[in-house]
C-alpha cells in the first residue's frame, strides 16, 4: 500500500510541474503581444498618426515583423546546426567558419531589417512629426547604449563607424 501512496504522490508531483511548466510555456505569447500592441501604441500615439497613417504603420509593422521572425529562425537553424558538432571529437575550422559566417549575414540582414523599419517609419511622418520621432529614436538609442553606472558606451572610448 506505501508504494501506492508514493506512486500516486509523484504522479500528482508531475501534474502539478507539468502544469506549472504550460502555463509559463504557453503565457509567455499572450506578453509578448501585449508589448508588441503596447509599442505599437506608443508610437502611433507619440507621433499622432491619423487614419492612413495608421494603417501603413500598422501594414508594414507586420511585415517587419514577419520578416525578422523569418530571419531569426534562419538564424536558430544555423546555430542548431554547429552546436550540434558539439560532442563530436573533430570539429574542422572551415566548417565552424562557414557556419559562423552564415549567421554573421544573417544578422545583418536582421539590422539591415530593423534599418529599414525605422526608415520607412520616419518616411511616414509628416513635418514635425519626424523631428519627434528623431527625438524618441535617439532616445532608445541612447538608452540602449547605458551601463549600469548610467555612462553610455561612447563616454568609454567606444565610437560610432566613420561616415562614408
């Protein structure tokens, strides 16, 4: 009969971890939207977008979207694909190049993306609403760019490419 019990309590130890586990799993999405309709918010707001204004933004928010989500997963299958070399004894030097190389396009393609985004955001904006929305990009980007002590990375010595 003890051996029933024990059974019976690790089966419902599993249920509940189980549970516990889907429920983190599965409301992870219902966030992640949450801030996505949050930030799209933000900016429509911030910048006072108005009618077809709005359903550009909102068009080509989604393409965005879809094309960093595409990008990304290239992204996540080059990256399985060299770790999974990881328990094998020999790994060449060419092959962890080419792999590493593959994802270094793949991400500039993604900041090329993000890039492009923002510019056909700003092309969105009408007078000065383009000067709001310099001021709130910069912002991001300055926020981005600070430490914990609050200095940002060019106060460092770190500097920004040359201009061509």
């Amino acid at each position: 009969m003890k051996k029933n019990t024990i059974l019976y309590l690790l089966i419902i130890i599993l249920i509940i971890a189980n549970g516990f586990f889907l429920y983190n799993y599965l409301g992870h999405d219902d966030k992640k939207r949450d801030r996505q309709k949050d930030r799209t918010s933000f900016i429509i707001k911030k910048l006072g977008f108005e009618g077809e204004q709005i359903d550009s933004f909102k068009n080509f928010k989604d393409l965005h979207r879809e094309r960093m989500r595409l990008i990304s997963d290239d992204i996540k299958v080059l990256k399985d694909s060299l770790f999974d070399k990881l328990p094998e004894d020999e790994v060449s030097e060419y092959y962890i190049d080419s792999i590493t190389s593959l994802i270094a396009e793949k991400e500039k393609a993604k900041d090329k993306e993000v890039f492009a985004y923002f510019k056909r955001v700003r092309d969105l904006c009408q007078g000065d609403q383009k000067e709001k929305f310099d001021k709130i990009l910069k912002d991001a980007l300055n926020k981005g760019n600070r430490n914990r002590s609050g200095k940002s990375k060019r106060d460092k010595g770190h500097r920004p490419p040359p201009k061509d």
